[in-house]
C-alpha cells in the first residue's frame, strides 16, 4: 500500500477518534447543570461533577486513541501533510453532531464544511 494511502487512513482513523471523543464529552456535559460558576469554588465544584461522569471518561479514552494513531501518522509523512488531512474532522464533526447530538446543519455550516474539505482535497493531491 502506498504511504500516502497509509497516511490517509490513520489520519481518517485519528479524526474518527477525535470526533467520538468529543461528541463523548458534549454528551456528558449536556447532562450536568452549570450553575453559577463563579470563583474558585464554583469551577472545582463544575469539574467535581464532569469528572464523575462515565462518558467523559469514554471521551477521554476515545482522544487517547486518537492521539496514538495521529502520533504514527506523523512518524510516516511530513506536518505539512499530515496536519491539513486532520481538517476532515470539521465535515466528520459537523455530521456527527447532527445524527448523535441532533444538532442542526445549516447551510453556511454545510458549505463553510465543504469548502475546507475541498481544500484538504488540493493539499493533498499537492
């Protein structure tokens, strides 16, 4: 297999990684209560609750995975490369929203998306 295509995939992989993660956290944070979170107390009290829940946990290992396959990405190809290919997380972001947080796509966000993909598309044919 090409190294490009290699390259390709475990940047796809990572970003896949990445985005569950962090659809993991919203998840969880959507579930905790904010309040009031003024002084010292107020912050340590929130993060109290964030860290007591299971998904933020998932997220966390779902980011540790993301960045153990981004970290073998970066050992085969230059940054120059590897860190524009990261960009499809915006479009696999914005879609992921959608289906598991329910998020609207409008179409600024649609065609704002697509114009940084078709741009990750000319770098890497570059």
């Amino acid at each position: 297999m090409p190294i490009i295509v290699t390259v390709v995939l475990l940047v796809l992989l990572s970003e896949i990684w990445n985005v569950v993660g962090n659809i993991f956290f919203k998840k969880s944070i959507n579930t905790i209560e904010a309040g009031k979170m003024r002084g010292l107390a107020g912050h340590v009290g929130y993060f109290k609750r964030v860290l007591a829940e299971k998904y933020i946990w998932l997220g966390f290992g779902f980011q540790v995975l993301c960045v153990a396959t981004w970290i073998l990405a970066l050992a085969q190809a230059d940054l120059s490369l590897v860190f524009p290919l990261g960009s499809v997380q915006y479009l696999l972001i914005l879609v992921g929203a959608h289906f598991f947080l329910g998020e609207k796509i409008d179409r600024m966000k649609l065609v704002g998306t697509l114009l940084v993909f078709g741009g990750i598309i000319l770098i890497t044919v570059s």
